[in-house]
C-alpha cells in the first residue's frame, strides 16, 4: 500500500491539481483503489481537495481537483562549504520554504540548522541531499539520526546547473569548479559518475609536472597548484609587493578581474592558467567526451581571459571533431548551484522522480519544478537572465553570510517549468516521453530485476531483493509479471540452503540468434551465439583496410551470412546483428562523422550499408568499448561496474564502461587514446597533428630495435613482437616504456574517471607482461593517490575475441 500512496501522491505532484478520474488514468490503479488511497491520504493530511470550478474545457459538472495537502512534506539540501553551513528546504512542488546559514562548519551546526529547515517543510522530509567540500569529520548520518545522502559540492553544483541553468537537460556534462582547489562533477548519459570509489572528478589532480610543487594529496605539480584561485591570486600579486597580507591573499579574485582587464600581466596570467587547465580539458574531451563543458568559480567570467584560453586550447587539441561538438560554458547560478543541486537531487528522490533511475544508481531523469525562494523571485536564477554570482539578490550571497531568510507565503503557483523536456536521453521510457509517474517507476523497477538477473543468471528471490533494494512485494508482483511476459522463468536452486528456500529465476532464453562482425586491421571475425549469449561457431576471413571502407563492410555482411549458412542457419526475424568498428560512431544516429579520425571510416551510416545485405537491421559500435563490455561482463573484469580498457598496441585506442553500460560519449569519441597529446614537437600522426599516441607505438617508432636482429624488411610489429616473445631484453625493455608512455597519457582519464579496473588489450600484451607492468607502474605513479588505491591493472583475458564476444554483449 505505501508503494500505491507514493504514486498517487508523485501523480499528484507532477500535475498541481488533478482529478480524481486523471488521477486514476495517470497511475494505471483501479478508481476503487484510487478513491481508497486518496482517503488515507486526506486523512494523513498528504492532499487537500479544491472546490470544483468550471473551466469550460468539459460538458458538465465540474470535477474536484486534488492538490498536495499541508502535510505532504518536502525535500532538505545543505552545503557544507569553508564559508560555513547554508540549508534549505523546498517543498514537493519545488518551492523553497527556508533557507539557512551558519559560519561555523561543525556537524552538530548542520544538524541542527537541518532540524530548523525540516520544521518548515510542515510533514514528511523525503530526502535529505548534503554536499561537502572537503570530506566531513564524522558520520552525518549519526549526527542527524537518519538517512542522508552524500554527495561533493562539485556533484551538486553540476546538478544544479543540469537542473536549472547552462547545463539543463543535457545528458553528458563535465562541470569544472575552479575554487581553493579544483574539482569536477560527471554526468555520463545522464547518470551521475561517482567512480569506483566515489573518487571520480578529481581533475585538480592530475599531474601537469612531475617536478613542480607539492599538492596537498602527496603529488609534486598537479592542476590545482598551478591553475587553482589561490595559486592564480598569488601570481597576480606577485607584482603588486607580495602575496599574502596577514595571511590573505593582497589580491582578491575581483580585483584581479579588475586588472585583468587593463593590465596585460595579470591576463596573462589568468590565460596561462586557463590554457593549463584547457589541456586537461581536451584529455577529457578526446577520452570522456562530454557534450558540454561547464566552468564556474570567483575568476571565471563569460568573456574573460580564463574561459577564453579554455576554448582555445580545447580546440587546438581536441580532435577537430571533437572540438566542434564541445559546448564550453560558464555557470549562471554562481553560490547557489550547490544547494540547488542539493534540493534538485532530493526531488529525484522522491518517487515521483525516479523515471529513469533504479535503486542503485543515481540517474537524472525528469526535472522537478523550478525551485522559487519564497523571500524573493529573484533569488532563482534562471538560465535566460544570468546574474552574477555575488548577486546581492540572492539569499545565499556571500556578501551576506549573516542573512537568515526567514519563511514566508508560499511563492506563486506560477512556477517556473523546468528548463529541459520531460526526459533526459537517459531515462528509461525515452526521451520526451510524458509518463505517468507509476509507469515511470514500474518500469525502472522492473529494469533492475532484469539487469540483475542478467549479470547474476539464477538467483533466489530472496537475494533479489538485497541486490535491488526494493520491496519484497514489489519484487514478488515484478517476477510475477516477468514470468508471465516469457522474460524470466522459475528454475532449480543454485545451492541449498537452511530454512524455508526462497524461489530461483532465470532470464527466459530467448530463440533469437545473435551474430557479433568484427571488422579489424586484419580481418573480418564472426561469432554467432544463441539468445543467451553462447558462443556456438565461429569464423574468420583475413583482409586488410582498404582506402575506401564501405566495400568492406558489405563484404563483412557478406562472410558473416555465408558463415550462417554454412552452419545450417538461416536469416530470420529472430536474428539480430552487431558489429564492430575501428572508428567512433555516433550514439544517436549511428553514423561516422564528416571528419573522423580515419578517412576511410567517415561520412556516412555504415549499419546501412550492411542491412541491405543481410535484410536486417545491423547496430554498429566502436571496437574499444565492444571489448571493454566483453571483459567487464566476461573477461578479467567480471563484476566491475567501472571500468576502462585499453588497447595497447599500434592502433592505440580504449573503451569505457559506467555502472556496468558501454559509455561511448555525446558523439562517440569517448575513449579516442591514440590522439592524445604526448609531445609538442613529437612525429606526424594520421589525424594531421604532431605528437600523438600513435605515432610513438607504430612499428616504425622501434627501428633502432631492428638492427642487427634477425630478419630482413622494414620494422613490424610482428617482428617487434617475436623478438620480444623469444627474449630479446631491449625490446622487451622497449614495450615496458611503450607501457609506462601509455599508461602516463591517459592519467587524466583514469583520475577523473575512477575505474575499479584498468584492462589491458591490444598485440603489445601478447609477448608477456611487460606493457601491462608499465602501464599499471604508471598509472599508480601518476594517477591521484585516492583513484590508484582502489585501481586494478589487469591483462585482458579475451585476446582477440574481445570485440566480437562484445558485439553479442551489446544484443543482450
């Protein structure tokens, strides 16, 4: 019953006012069932009803209209900053009720200015958000006595802007905060990235120079020691007779926008900083690429010399693809982004906001009503009238810690609607699909029994309940429905065990065949496996790229429907294909863009050319984060929900997995290591750049090697590869720093992105550990300390039926 109170009320939330007949369309329940919860909560004081009023849309009596009733209670956000505490809560229409503020940054003051807010929500608190700047002494929770959810400032901060400013409604977003240090928050497809060990965004971190000063983590030379607000203040003042007056900066962050803006050292200053913090930016661009960048903190202005620089060197770097497709901008709700964050990721925890989200993941889905302080309209900035961030209109403003807003009438029904459509691309029903609230949940609840039994096979009912985190009725119902569908089956207990046995379920194996094409360097794979995954023949033609790649993609099709038929398999409806590509594709239209790194592979949509030969549709996906889901799913990183892959040999790429999904990038360049930027001045690549990856791992990079070894021609890999494997110690020795080269360019990847698991692939592995022993000797040199103490380095275990076995991943 309280599963059906929680719909009906979200049902009730969403709409403002609505009927009793809405009501019951709205949440799929029996009009008994609805008149029967609607009681309970009038009677809890959950809903109020209003005087019917004809609005002339219906013949007839007016119908009552059901609204949140007084006691329907709201949402609490803190953030816990140097400047002190500052809380608020909003009710469930999204209204802030009070704010609060306090210097000290205690626990015990958290707790207590928590208690004051909750007061004012005048019912049940929902959620409770907190986000932290640095991490706290103690445990919150034991302060407040119950549930909290913790998240850092950066985190919020990006909700905020995702929710209400720069950033709304976009799926894939890096938000830089450029502070005390520098930190970052990830949203991936629409899910906020936490990391393996909730470590992920530490991109103040990466090291910029191995022998520069000391950071607080350990690390000589990482980007907030050069490119943070305090080190930026210290070299503008420098000039000026000094850094630090009584033990504060002479230079405050607008008066150094001030000089920036007349006195060419102090915007080369803010310039320097800003290109450094741009290299970072376009390693991320190449590797995570975000769709939208956003920069906020006390130095960072639209137009001004840091964002500027940013850009610039973004696009210098980046791939020019890339570059094309990455938004940088800065934030509009300055102070205030936190705490919006705060509330905004407490409304999604409502159930009335759980549309894309399973219980064990937090995802962004539909957006909250817009969220009005009740002191002042203007407090809320939107994204069509940014304001500054010292805005004195705002009740969080700095310039007046000592404000308390005291509570007021609740605001205008007149809300302000979210600034994004109803969905994020990440959300379960799709994008701008307007599903009633029971739908929404259901249907996230009923993904994470089917993710469950995908990545358990049979499981006890029981054990689904503690994976899932959801009610046991309610798994019980879902099962039910499963079963019925064909999706799920009951099946024999893996194990026994004492007391009363809790059923076993299994995915139904369905009867489709499915068929991974693996196109590569050397030639064409292809596995066909049943509906469950299982390998059952395979077959392999050798080829070469040729100059013009769409001839080759239909010969693939080709070889993979004679490979069917020579098994006494036929192409069917059941029959479902995927392939793989040494080249990006785009998520969404499932082309190769204009200008992609290989020319071979751009301009057109290659699963076309590839059903008119099979008269089915083919789902075609970049190779690297095919294998990356092969390994995580059945390889060495089995289990790992984080997880990154690395190819390491002459076609030097990688692949991403996040909460145990492929992560290919707004454009699908995520993962693109080969053209990082290794050295200034460094050998052409193929991309048209100098320095690359790529260059320094080809065969022709090792010709030194060569001399006087056996063998005739020009340097290979093949060779490079048999001298390595029959003991050839220089070489062997070459392939260790061809690791520790690999392993030191994608630093900023692995920092920012906190993977449980580094997998290494690629030919380089194949003569032995020693690509692999520098990779991982890198990455736990250079990587900061908090994601190297949780990382795995491990070769892979699928060899060269990464790709293909990942293919049949994706159909499953």
């Amino acid at each position: 019953m309280s599963t059906r109170r929680d719909l009906v009320l979200a049902a009730v939330r969403e709409a403002g006012r609505i009927s009793r007949a809405d009501l019951t369309r709205r949440t799929g329940m029996a009009r008994m069932t609805v008149n029967r919860v609607v009681t309970e909560l009038f009677d809890a004081g959950l809903l109020a009803e209003e005087h019917a009023v004809a609005d002339g849309a219906r013949a007839g009596r007016p119908a009552r209209s059901l609204t949140l009733g007084p006691a329907a209670g709201g949402v609490v956000g803190a953030l816990v900053t140097t400047d002190g505490v500052r809380v608020a809560a909003a009710d469930l229409t999204g209204t802030i009720r009070t704010e609060r503020y306090d210097p000290d940054t205690g626990l015990d003051t958290l707790a207590a200015l928590i208690a004051e807010c909750e007061a004012e929500t005048g019912g049940r608190t929902w959620a409770t958000v907190a986000g932290f700047a640095t991490p706290p002494d103690g445990d919150p929770r034991q302060h407040l006595g119950r549930r909290i959810i913790v998240r850092t400032v950066a985190e919020l901060s990006l909700l905020g802007e995702v929710g209400y400013g720069a950033a709304a409604g976009r799926p894939d977003v890096c938000y830089l905060r450029i502070g005390t240090g520098i930190d970052c928050g990830l949203l991936l497809g629409g899910v906020l990235h936490h990391g393996a060990s909730g470590a992920a965004g530490q991109i103040g971190h990466v090291q910029m120079d191995e022998i520069g000063p000391f950071c607080r983590c350990g690390h000589r030379g990482c980007l907030e020691t050069i490119a943070s607000t305090p080190a930026i203040l210290a070299a503008v003042g420098t000039p000026y007779g000094g850094v630090v007056t009584a033990g504060q900066p002479r230079i405050t962050a607008a008066r150094a926008l001030e000089l920036a803006r007349h006195d060419a050292a102090a915007e080369r200053v803010l310039a320097d900083a800003g290109h450094m913090i741009g290299r970072v930016v376009a390693d991320l661009a190449n590797t995570i690429n975000p769709g939208l960048v956003v920069l906020d903190g006390p130095l960072v202005e639209a137009d001004g010399p840091i964002v500027a620089a940013v850009r610039e060197t973004v696009a210098w770097y980046a791939q020019p693809e890339v570059a094309a497709a990455t938004g940088i901008v800065t934030g509009t709700l300055g102070a205030r982004a936190g705490l919006l964050g705060a509330l905004f990721a407490g409304l999604r925890a409502t159930p009335g906001g759980r549309g894309g989200r399973t219980p064990s993941r937090s995802v962004v889905s539909s957006g909250p009503p817009s969220l009005i302080s009740p002191s002042s309209s203007s407090s809320f900035v939107s994204p069509s009238s940014p304001s500054s961030p010292s805005s004195p209109s705002s009740p969080l403003s700095p310039a007046s810690p000592a404000s308390s807003p005291s509570p007021a009438s609740p605001a205008s029904s007149s809300l302000l609607s979210f600034p994004g459509s109803s969905f994020l691309p990440g959300a379960v029903s799709g994008v701008g699909s307007p599903v009633s609230p029971g739908a929404r949940e259901r249907a996230a609840r009923r993904e994470a029994l089917v993710e469950a039994l995908h990545e358990r096979g049979p499981i006890a009912r029981s054990d689904l309940v503690k994976v899932t985190q959801l009610p046991r009725p309610a798994v019980a119902e879902l099962l039910a429905g499963l079963v019925h569908d064909g999706i799920a089956e009951r099946c024999a207990p893996a194990e026994v065990r004492p007391g009363r046995p809790s059923p076993y379920f299994r995915l139904v194996t369905p009867s489709a065949l499915l068929v991974g094409i693996e196109i590569g360097a050397f030639g064409i794979r292809v596995a066909a496996a049943d509906g469950a995954g299982q390998v059952r023949y395979t077959g392999f033609l050798p080829s070469a790229l040729p100059g013009d790649s769409r001839p080759l993609l239909r010969t693939a099709a080709e070889y993979a429907r004679d490979v069917l038929r020579e098994n006494g398999d036929r192409i069917g409806p059941d029959t479902r294909f995927a392939a793989s590509v040494p080249a990006p594709v785009h998520p969404v239209t499932g082309g190769f863009g204009e200008r992609s790194v290989l020319p071979m592979f751009s301009g057109y949509v290659p699963g076309d050319d590839m059903a008119a030969v099979l008269g089915r549709p083919v789902q075609v996906i970049n190779n690297g984060h095919l294998a990356a889901l092969a390994e995580s799913r059945r390889g060495a990183a089995r289990g790992a929900r984080d997880v990154v892959y690395l190819s390491a040999d002459q076609y030097a790429g990688a692949g991403l997995v996040a909460g145990g999904r492929m992560y290919p990038g707004a454009i699908g360049y995520a993962g693109e290591i080969g053209h990082l930027t290794v050295r200034e001045v460094g050998p052409f690549c193929a991309c048209g750049r100098r320095g690359c990856l790529t260059p320094f791992l080809s065969p022709a990079y090792f010709t030194a090697l060569h001399d006087h070894r056996p063998g005739e021609g020009p340097p290979t890999e093949e060779r490079l590869l048999a001298l390595a494997g029959a003991g050839d110690r220089p070489v062997q020795r070459a392939l260790r720093d061809a690791g520790r080269l690999i392993g030191r360019t994608v630093t900023p990847l692995v920092t920012v992105f906190n993977p449980a698991v580094v997998v290494v692939g690629g030919r380089f592995t194949e003569p032995g550990p020693f690509v692999v022993d520098g990779i991982r000797e890198s990455l736990l040199r250079h990587c900061s300390p908090a994601a190297s103490s949780a990382l795995t380095v491990v070769p892979a275990a699928l060899g060269r039926d990464a790709e293909v076995l990942g293919a049949i991943e994706s159909l499953l």
